[in-house]
C-alpha cells in the first residue's frame, strides 16, 4: 500500500473518528448529560483531531539528492522538478511544505539577518511583516520551479558579519564558506522557508521539512531541539557515491540520534545507487555491490541493516514521470515508500489513540457515573414509595423525616466538602507557584545576566548548570504537590462514598515525568553542543547565550506552558466527579422529599407516582444503552488496527 493511500487511509479513519466524537458530543448536549467543562474537553479534543499534523524531516549534508528523493515521493506527478535539484547546494536553508487553507500558495522567506537577533523562528512566525512573501503560480510547472529557485538564493556578506550571523570560515570538511576576492563571503540570503502549497498529501496534514547541512543545522538549535525530535519520520540521506563522511557522522549523532537511542520512524536513505549500475557486471553482482554498501553504512552507524534503504531518487522520478515500471522496480524507491508507510502511519495513529482515550474515557466514564448515581437515586425512591402503598399517615410521616435527616446529614457533610475545596484551592496556589512562568522569566533573565558577565567558560558552565537545577527544583516541587492533592482527593473520594453514597471511583494520576524528561533531553543537548570544551573555546561567549538563550531556553518555556495546561486539565477532572456528585446527591434528596411530601398531602397520588418514577427508570436504563452504543463507535475507532484491516477501511 503506497504512503499516499496509507495516508488518506489514515486521514478517513482520523475523521470517522471525529465525527463519532462529535456524535457522542450531541448526544450528551440532546440528553441534557454535558456541562461546560464536557463540551471544552470534547471541543479541545475536537480541535486536536482537526489540527493534527504529520512531519516527516528529510536531512542530509549538501549534494545527497535529498531535493530529488522530495520530488520522487511526493511531486513526480507533476510531471516535472517540483524543488530544485541540481550538483552542488540548491537546499539553502530549513524549508517546511505544508498547506494552510487561509493563505494563498506562496513562499515565505525569513531574511538570514534576523539570525543576529534572540529571537528563533517559531517566534518570528508571529510576526508575518518580517518575511518576505513570493506568490505561486500553481497552474504553471515552469513558473513554480522559478518561484521556488528562491529558496537557493545567496547573499555576500563580511566575514565578520557571517560570524555573527554563525558561519564559520574555513572549517569543517569542505569549507562552504570562504572569504573571496572581494573580501566577502557568499551566505544563504534566507534563514527559513515556508512554501504553502495544495498539494493532496499537504491538503491532508502532511508538513514535510526539508533541511540543508551540518553548518545549518548546528547554527540554527531550533532545528536539533525542536523540528527533528518532534518529526513523525526522519530520513537521514547518504551518497553511494561518498558512504559515511565525517560531517554525515556528525549530523547522525548529534542531531538524528542524540541521546544515543533512535526512535522510531528514523530511517537511513543510501542514494544515487544507479551509480553501480554497470552494463559490463550482472544483475547479481550489481545486487551485491549495493547490498555490501548497505551493510557497510549500517555497520558505520550503528543500526541493522534493514533499516537502511538503497534507492535511486533521479531515476525513481523518471521512471514515474515517463511511467516506466520496470526502471522504477530497479530504482527501489517503492520500497522505500512502503517501509516509510508502514512505520509512519501506525506510529501517528498509536500517538492518536493514546490521546484521543485517555481524554474521551474520561468523560464517558464520568457520564456512565452520573446515570447509574441517577438511577440508583431512583430505585431508592421507588423502593421507599412502594414500601408506603397501603401504609397509614404516621408510616409517610417517618419517612418524611428520615428523609429530612438524610438531607440535613448530607449537608452538614457539605461543610466538609466545603473545607476540601479551600484546602484544594490553597494546594493548587502552591502547585502554580512552583510550575508558574513569572518563576521561570525571573530565573532566565538571571541566568541570561550572569552568562554575559562570566569571564571564564567555567562560570559559564555553572550558570547553565543553576539553570536546569533550578527548573528541575520547580518541576521536583510541583510533582510533591500533585502527590499531596492526590492523596488529599483519594481520602476524600473513599470518605464521601462509605458516608453518603457516592461513586466516585478513583481521583485520575497526573505526573510531570513527561516535562522531567524534557528538561534532560534539553540539558544534554547544551552539555554536548554548548558546554563542552570545544565549543567553549571556538565559540565567544556571547555567541554562547544568543544560542543558549534563542532556543534552549524558548523550548523550556514551553515545557512549562504545556506543563500548566495539563496541571489545569487535570485539576478541573479530578474535582468534576465529585462536584458533578454532590449535585446530583443534593438534587436526588430535594426530588425524594418533595416525592414524600405529595404523598403525605395526597396518598392517592402514590400509584401515579410510583408509575412516573418506574416510566424515568426506564428512560435512565434505555439512556445508559444508549450511551454505551455512541461510545463504543468511538472506542472502535480506537482499537489496534493491523494493516490489512487499515488497508480495507
């Protein structure tokens, strides 16, 4: 199954999904079952499925035929060079290919002299004047090619001003940068490209980023920190030409598999294969020189060699233009889109499944919770009335007054109930506190200071040392509080239910470990590319906390951002159960008076209202069904799928 139809196999059952969702969302509005809290978390959760993405990175040093493997996969039935794709560098800066709906297609293009600032790209993205906006033809091949040579363009600028902008000169395994004749050194013009484009997988959620080399990546942290980790797939492209270079070991373990572990979805591309396609050798001896490649490459990087893939992406593209099919089996780039189908697409779908159940079954749980509380509430008082059929006044009168005892009882309970949420509000203060951002500004602004006035790279080290020990400390503090609110809820949970009734369940866990474990990730990058000797000597230390502070700092402020959300989610879902509880309790209490006090002024009345209450059980039982057969769409959707099953969906 092609990565195209796997895709929009993918995007169906992403919106039967939704739609399921939005049909439990009615139902629960329709059934008078939702509140204000529900109908946020299913519209988030909405909202999510609508904007989901599916990045996969393509990253190569420069002349791999990464542009011509882009062209291969996604543009060849254009019928023509999409990107351009020739000897030499073409792919001058990050470029990302996505498509959004409210834009006209175009590139945008951030100038390479914004580098000089703090500010990293996902902040520039705000501010839409500071790029430069190139309209696309997409009815004329040509015009689209020309209008895309753009991202190519270069710029001379001082040495001085290159080793601002963070080009070095003169180093590395090919100097790219070099200062000429003229005494300037030729530059990318562009930091960054967007290209927004309709394409049908685009149309669909794909973003596809297209990276240049080694110098790039390493000047541009937002890309090692952010981009990469966060991509669904990596293709890392080698030459069969040129095997594993010293700059593609770099680029492989500095910013493919940094922390020595690769994920999944990171895959190896050996291109320009068709390099030993030699008319003078057999078949098999053309089979065994590529599958000796392979192993080598494999061997060099550490990985099995199924996990590297020969391909020729130049004769792949011919072979689907001209619809050659024998040239395009010898080129091997099916198989290529084959295994990127088969490990993209169920690992995107895991992440989603895993999103989508944990929030949809909590709130289903809390719906099944409230009418089976409203339906045991109702067999109470239908047990109590036919217990009163042919009983005299004194017998209505007691259990009037049992009621009234229950309902007073219960509400001196509420003092209690009262007092947990003073002392719940008091816990998530604290909680905030310690997971708050104004912390965390004050901590980057000190650290930023005492960065520029270190005079030696030890105290430099040091301040970025405070730096994460002091954002662990917040995280560690505010883990020590959620465990408090936890253990305060569980308490009160159990209590409520021996006491009055309630069923409450368990309080949902909550954990930080997610944020713990990007804080590591996030310091291992600076000990391994800012921290270490090497970079503390070839680097000033300006240059160190420009890139410390453009983009290690911008993604710990997010971890805390993304760290509040889910503290605020989960504070309003572990006091909803028991709020949504005590309501009903009190509502139920309220209706089995007002039951007894009809009876007590009009006896005759109990066999109507004995038949009432039997007619709403009824309904509650036919509602609880009904809810079960709405949700189970939804869990459906939500099961392990194998591939030929998701083939025929």
């Amino acid at each position: 199954m092609s990565l195209a139809n796997q895709f929009a196999a993918y995007t169906a059952w992403r919106s039967r999904l939704s739609s399921h969702i939005a049909e439990f969302q009615e139902w629960l509005s329709q059934n008078e079952l939702s509140d204000a809290q529900t109908d946020l978390r299913l519209a988030q959760l909405l909202e999510r499925l609508r904007e989901d993405r599916l990045n996969v990175a393509f990253v190569a040093e420069f002349s791999r035929g990464k542009s011509e493997l882009i062209n291969a996969i996604f543009f060849a039935e254009y019928g023509n060079r999409m990107l351009p794709s020739s000897a030499g560098r073409t792919t001058m800066c990050p470029t990302e290919l996505l498509f959004e709906e409210n834009k006209l297609p175009c590139i945008e293009l951030l100038p390479i002299q914004t580098r000089a600032s703090n500010s990293s790209v996902t902040e520039y993205k705000r501010f839409p004047d500071e790029w430069t906006v190139v309209n696309l033809d997409i009815e004329s091949p040509e015009a689209m090619q020309d209008a895309l040579r753009h991202v190519s363009e270069t710029t001379r600028v001082t040495p001085e001003d290159a080793a601002r902008l963070g080009f070095e000169l003169g180093k590395g395994e090919i100097d790219f940068y070099k200062v000429g004749d003229d005494g300037l050194v030729e530059v990318p013009q562009w930091r960054h490209a967007i290209i927004n484009f309709p394409h049908p997988l685009l149309k669909q959620g794909l973003i596809i980023l297209d990276t240049p080399g080694l110098n790039a990546i390493g000047a541009e942290p937002e890309l090692t920190l952010s981009l990469l980790p966060n991509a669904h797939a990596v293709l890392f492209i080698l030459g069969a030409d040129t095997g594993v270079t010293q700059s593609d070991m770099a680029i492989w373990k500095e910013h493919i598999c940094a922390g020595g572990t690769a994920k999944r979805g990171r895959m190896v591309v050996l291109n320009k294969i068709d390099g030993q396609w030699d008319e003078l050798k057999t078949a098999d001896e053309i089979d065994a020189e590529i599958r000796k490649q392979v192993e080598s490459s494999a061997g060099i990087l550490g990985l099995p060699a199924s996990q590297v893939f020969p391909v020729s992406a130049q004769k792949g593209l011919v072979a689907k233009i001209n619809g050659d099919h024998d040239l395009l089996e010898r080129s091997r780039l099916p198989l290529l889109e084959s295994a990127l189908s088969v490990e993209l697409i169920p690992a995107k779908r895991d992440i989603v499944c895993d999103n989508t159940e944990s929030e949809f079954g909590d709130v289903s749980l809390r719906v099944r919770g409230l009418l089976e509380s409203r339906l045991a509430g109702l067999r109470e008082q239908l047990t109590e009335l036919t217990e009163l059929r042919g009983k005299n006044k004194g017998v209505v009168e007691y259990m009037m007054g049992k009621v009234r005892a229950e309902k007073d009882e219960f509400e001196s309970g509420l003092q209690r109930y009262y007092a947990v949420r003073s002392v719940f509000s008091t816990l998530t203060n604290k909680l905030f506190g310690h997971l708050g951002l104004d912390t965390l500004r004050q901590l980057t602004h000190e650290t930023r200071e005492a960065m520029l006035e270190a005079a030696f790279s030890k105290t430099l080290s040091e301040a970025m040392g405070r730096f994460f020990g002091r954002s662990h400390d917040a995280l560690n503090k505010s883990n020590d509080e959620i465990k408090e609110i936890l253990a305060m809820m569980e308490a009160v949970y159990k209590r409520f239910a021996v006491e009055h009734g309630l069923k409450l369940g368990s309080p949902t866990a909550f954990s930080l470990l997610r944020y713990e474990k990007e804080l590591d990730r996030l310091q291992a990058w600076c000990d391994s590319h800012l921290n270490t000797m090497v970079s503390l000597l070839t680097h000033d230390k300006r240059n160190i906390t420009q890139k410390f502070f453009e983009e290690v700092a911008v993604q710990v402020r997010r971890a805390f951002e993304h760290a509040n959300k889910d503290a605020e989610v989960w504070l309003r879902a572990i006091m909803a159960p028991m709020e949504t509880q005590v309501r009903e309790h009190q509502i139920q209490l309220k209706r089995r008076l007002e039951s007894i006090k009809r009876i007590h002024q009009a006896t005759d009345t109990l066999e109507d209202r004995i038949a009432e209450l039997e007619s709403v059980e009824k309904n509650l039982l036919e509602q609880i069904q009904s809810l079960e057969e709405v949700a189970s769409r939804v869990r459906e959707m939500l099961l392990p799928l194998e591939t030929e099953q998701l083939q025929a969906a």
